[in-house]
C-alpha cells in the first residue's frame, strides 16, 4: 500500500496502475472488452480519517468492485464553522494507514490543505472557487445552523474527483443530506463518476458509526442510541399506515423527549433525493435527525418507503434464474421484469438500425432515446411482450442472430445506465420480480428481498446439455461446457460494468440436487417470512 501526500504523487501513482491493469490486446474480440475494463476501475472511498468499521464497509464494497481502491484522508477546513471542531477533529493517520493495509486499500491519498490550495479558514473567509450546490438542497436540515457547510463539502469533493477521476465513489447513508447533494453535483456537473451508497453501520445499541463518536463517554453513548430508537418508532408509525408528516415527527419527538440530556436541532421528513420537505410521504420520505449530547453533534437518518416489496434474484449464468424468477412471480402474482429481454430488445434495435457493435457512440445516443416497454404475457412460457419504441419484438428477439450480439451491446457502459434508469423507474412501485447479476447490488440495491441462486459449475454444465439435447442442438461434452461456464464467471465477475456480485444482505440458495420448484418454494417461503417482518 502507498501512502501519498502530493498531487504530483497522486497523478503518477495512478497512471501507472491504469499501465499496469490495461490487460487488453487489441486483437482481443469485442466480448472481451467489459472484461477490460474492470482491470483499469478505479474506486474512491472519501474519508476525514479517524477510520471506523463504517468506513470499512465502503472499502470493502470499494475492493469487491474495483481493481484499484483509493481512500483520500483529509479534514477539510472549508467545511467546518469559525466556532466547530475543525482542530480537535481525530487526526489519527498512522493508525488509519494500519487500518486501510488490512483492508487491502492500494493507496491512501492524505494531501495538506496547502497542498490542495485550501486555506485553513471556513468557506466565508476563503477566496478559493467554490462550488455551491442549489440553495434549497442546502439551507435546511444540518445546513440550517452549519452555514457553507455543504459548499466546503462540494468544493472538496469536486476536487478529489478530478484529481483521481474514480469510475465510483463511496459513501455512507448516515448522512442523507451529503449523499443527496453529492448525487447532485455529479448530475448537474456531468461528472463520469458513479455514487455508491452503503448502507448505515450501527453499533449493538444502534448508534450510527461516526468518527465523532471518539468523543462520547461510555454513558453518552447509550444515551445517544435514543436517536436510532426515535427513528425505529417512526419506521412502525410508518408500517402501521401513517403518512402525515407531523404525526411522524411527533413519535420521534415523544421517544427523543425520554433522554433529557439529548438537545434536539431538527428533526425533519424530506423527499430523501430533493430533499424537500414532505407534508405526507407518498412514496419515499427521510426522516433526519441531528442533535447534541455535550459538546458533540450527531446526526442519523431512515427512509420511509411505501411500495410492494422487490425482489431481487442474482447468480451466475446458468443457475436458473429466468425460470425461477417467472415461477416465483407466478406464485406470488408478482410482475416479473425480464431484464433480459431488455438487452435483447435493444440489440435488436441496433442491429436493425445497422449500427456497427464497436460505434459505441452511436449506440449511447440510441440506448437514451428508446422506450422500452413490458407487458404481462399470457402463460409462464411466454410471461412478457416486449415493446421497443412501440414495436412488438417479443419473438424477434430470441433469434439466434440477436443471441450472438447481446453479450457484446449489454457489455457497453452507456447500455448499461440507460436500460437500468428504466428498470429503476419501474422499481419504484416494487410489486416485482427482476433477475440477473447486478440487480440486488446495482439496479435494486434496496430490494426487500435478495437472493443468490448459485450451483457448481459441473450441476449447470449438466443441465445445460439437458437443454441442448431438448432443442434437438448438436450435443458439446459436459468437459467443453465447464470450461465455458467457468470462463464465463470469471468474466462477469471480474467486469467493470456491473460486475456479478452476491449482495451482502443476500441470501445464498445452492441449487445441485434442486428442481425448479422445489427452489421457487424455498424462495416463495423466504419472501413470505420477510413481508411477516416488514
């Protein structure tokens, strides 16, 4: 691991991993290409040091998912207040540098505030160009009473962003507003960097992990978990129909008012993208908390969701996802959401409009102007109808010409954002059932439900010369095909874009020795012991 202090160090260190991953040959075929490019992904973990298991979730999700890992450290003096804890803050870089070394962190970038051309002033009293988020993103909540706040966190970000240019950056879910406003930024400025929430890490008492935590005394942090409790009532107040805003926050106040010593500064329920204030949550609501116990300010949150559970099933090629996942959305009078069929459409239209695979260009700007629709089919045979820019392509997709494209058309990342923003847009009511390899870590990462369906190599070999020998194809040797299979994981695991992944929080169901009922059954009884508990 390296620790680097300079821009200059920065720059070059990370010219030489992009050198040293670019593994791709040109002669290679075009299959290969998302392959390639996970070899060169670069993931950024921005932290203020004073590491803590938190952070550890976001660098372990950082190192599942990219070849290099990067952890900026820096206590960024542009967002602290003239009278905050900008020079008591945890300075603790040798035994963060220990820390980051056992989590197989490649580099950790720890600049001076000189070095990024920061003075050490709040944002008020610099004269260094500044990025300011929208006003109403950040004159409520903590931005309230901690004024230039967030303009110091963006100036800072944006910073850090274009000096390592990571394809993903990772942040915790404690603070809601930040992550909202991060989102922002990378929108509204273009910038080619995904935002990759990880969820809260709590201790046993369910106290929100912070670096700030350092300085409670032992009673303090039990008194502290009166947060995490106040926001838990809202989620049952939530469960058992509430709606109203007011109402909400009453139940929070009311656990809150229990532990004197906690001063509340807000406790508000905002639209968690917007973050405008809510009167009724409709569909997704966060309800924000921040308040001081001594001198120590602590902030926590939780989102309100009212939607039908998702469910999300991954797993390598050839486990049986597609079928089970119609099977499971039968039993349950779930819509299933044939991803596949997605991909398959658009290649189609790509190879209709005679759109060269390798015009990457071309097909970004086709991938953002279709529409693409699914409608319930008849029988569990055929339960979709595919629609692409109000053409039925539900047959003309399974051809054989549009199978040997759809790998190399999916692989593209423009293809990939764009068909996955629609798969989001139909997530949002929930009521569904999606399968693939990225759906319970990318597309639905707050499904209610995760599943990865997996078998051995040599069980999918098997069942896939079943299949063969059934569609009356010329039969390969079950050696042939556990070849295939296996190079065919390692590729989809090792992808940039997406790659396959087993959610944390996903359940694990082998399936050697299982037939397809007897697997949609244990998943039908998981989903039906999950909702008992939602």
């Amino acid at each position: 691991m390296r620790l680097l202090t300079t821009i200059a160090a920065l720059r070059c260190y990370l010219a030489k991993r992009r050198s040293e991953n670019q593994l791709c040959q040109w002669s290679e075929p075009l299959s290969n290409e998302a392959t390639c490019w996970y070899q060169t992904a670069v993931g950024l973990v921005p932290t203020m040091g004073a590491l803590h298991q938190g952070h550890l979730s976001l660098i372990s999700r950082a190192r599942r998912e990219n070849a290099t890992v990067i952890v900026s450290i820096f206590v960024n003096p542009l967002q602290f207040g003239p009278n905050e804890d900008y020079q008591r803050y945890p300075r603790t870089l040798e035994a963060d540098g220990q820390f980051c070394e056992q989590a197989g962190v490649d580099a950790i970038f720890a600049p001076s505030p000189e070095e990024l051309g920061v003075p050490q002033k709040s944002i008020q009293d610099s004269i260094v160009t500044q990025v300011i988020p929208p006003s109403a993103m950040i004159s409520r909540l903590c931005g309230g009473s901690r004024l230039g706040h967030f303009q110091g966190v963006a100036t800072i970000v944006t910073k850090l962003f274009t000096l390592v240019q990571p394809d993903r950056a990772y942040f915790g879910q404690k603070d809601g507003q930040q992550l909202a406003i991060i989102r922002k930024l990378v929108a509204d400025l273009n910038l080619p960097t995904e935002i990759v929430a990880c969820p809260t890490v709590r201790e046993a008492s369910g106290l929100a992990l912070s670096s700030r935590n350092q300085y409670l005394t032992a009673t303090e942090k039990q008194q502290a978990a009166v947060l995490y409790r106040g926001l838990r009532q809202a989620e049952a107040a939530f469960k058992a129909g509430i709606r109203n805003t007011s109402t909400l926050i009453a139940v929070v106040e009311q656990e809150l008012a229990m532990v004197t010593t906690v001063l509340v500064e807000y406790i508000e329920l905002v639209e968690p993208t917007t973050l405008m204030s809510l009167e009724e949550v409709k569909e997704e609501g966060m309800v924000a908390i921040a308040a001081r116990l001594g001198s120590t300010r602590l902030i926590d949150n939780t989102i309100l969701r009212d939607r039908s559970p998702v469910i999300a099933i991954d797993g390598p090629a050839g486990a049986g996802k597609s079928t089970v996942a119609r099977q499971v959305a039968a039993n349950l009078g779930l819509v299933y959401l044939d991803t596949g069929a997605m991909y398959r459409a658009f290649t189609w239209l790509v190879l209709q409009e005679e759109i060269a695979l390798d015009d990457e260009c071309a097909i970004a700007e086709l991938a953002n102007n279709c529409v693409i629709e699914l409608t319930q089919g008849e029988n569990l045979q055929s339960p979709v109808r595919v629609w692409i820019n109000h053409t039925d392509v539900t047959q003309v997709i399974r051809t054989p010409r549009v199978t040997s494209k759809v790998s190399a058309i999916a692989a593209q990342s423009a293809v990939r954002e764009a068909l996955v923003k629609q798969q989001q847009n139909w997530g949002k009511k929930g009521g569904l059932v999606a399968e693939g390899r990225d759906i319970g870590t990318h597309v639905f990462p707050d499904a209610e439900v995760k599943i990865f369906l997996t078998a051995s190599v040599s069980e999918r070999a098997r069942r896939r010369q079943q299949d063969f020998k059934k569609q009356g194809q010329s039969e390969v040797s079950l050696e042939q095909l556990e070849k295939d299979i296996a190079e065919r994981d390692w590729k989809d695991s090792t992808r940039k874009v997406s790659p396959l992944q087993k959610a944390a929080d996903a359940i694990e169901m082998q399936t050697d020795g299982l037939s397809i009922s007897e697997v949609t059954a244990k998943i039908v009884d998981f989903y039906q012991q999950r909702l008992s508990q939602l």
